[in-house]
C-alpha cells in the first residue's frame, strides 16, 4: 500500500523521505508472524529486518539498511544459503509482491529454527523419493 508524502516544496511523491544520519538508528519492532518483540539491535547484524524466533521478516529494504521499500508486506523464511565465505544467510520471499532478499544471520536467531529451514528439502521433497533399499 503505497502513502503519499510531501516533500520541503510541498511536492506529493509516493516514497517517504529519508532522515540523514539515521540508517544506523535502533529500530525496535514487533514480529509480523508470530508477534514477538524483536530488538533492532544484535550481534552480528546492523540492520536487522528478521525475527529471531520464527525468522520471518517484513519488506522494508531495497538496499540493505536503507529502508527504502514502500511494500512493508511479510517476507517468508523460505531457505538458507550459504556464502562464499561460509556464511548463513536467510532467503526471505516477500508475501506481496515476490521479491526474493538476502539477510545475514543475527547472533540471535534460533539455531533450531534455522536448522529445520535448512534441513526442509530433505523433509519435504519436491519429488517423490524411491525407496532405497528396492534399487538394485
């Protein structure tokens, strides 16, 4: 849902105005999945946009930190990638508009809730699995 604003002109534009000096701010929040307060702040992350709990987050970003994007909908925790370097990164499917972002891991985020978002191909397959024992 896009809002409108007006600029020092008083010029409407459809995108907020950006405050210098504030991309690092701390951004408190409530999870929009499962309503947990979230800290804006974390070991291991300067933007946080994800639940620690159930992973989900909210489209905010275009870039990251710069809280761009006028969406706002619900990403979806749909996989985990790793980096070249090795590390995890959450991948967030927007429920909106299907935009797919990467965020890093926080050193918060529940390491159970993490592993069974990693270990879901295996549990739910996309395709049928033969039976093993009958491949001879």
């Amino acid at each position: 849902m896009a809002h409108t604003f007006r600029d020092p002109d008083g010029d409407l534009s459809h995108t907020p105005r950006r405050r210098p000096g504030r991309r690092h701010e701390r951004n408190d929040f409530t999870c929009v999945h499962c309503r947990a307060p979230v800290s804006g702040t974390s070991f291991g992350t300067k933007h946080r946009n994800h639940c620690p709990r159930c992973l989900w987050s909210r489209h905010v970003d275009e870039h990251p930190g710069d809280r761009a994007a006028v969406c706002r909908s619900p990403m979806e925790p749909v996989a985990v990638a790793a980096r070249d370097d090795g590390e995890w990164a959450i991948v967030h499917r927007c429920t909106a508009c299907a935009k797919i972002n990467l965020n890093r891991v926080a050193g918060d985020d529940d390491e159970l809730a993490l592993l069974a978002l990693a270990l879901r191909p295996l549990a739910l397959p996309a395709f049928p699995l033969l039976d093993v024992r009958r491949r001879e």
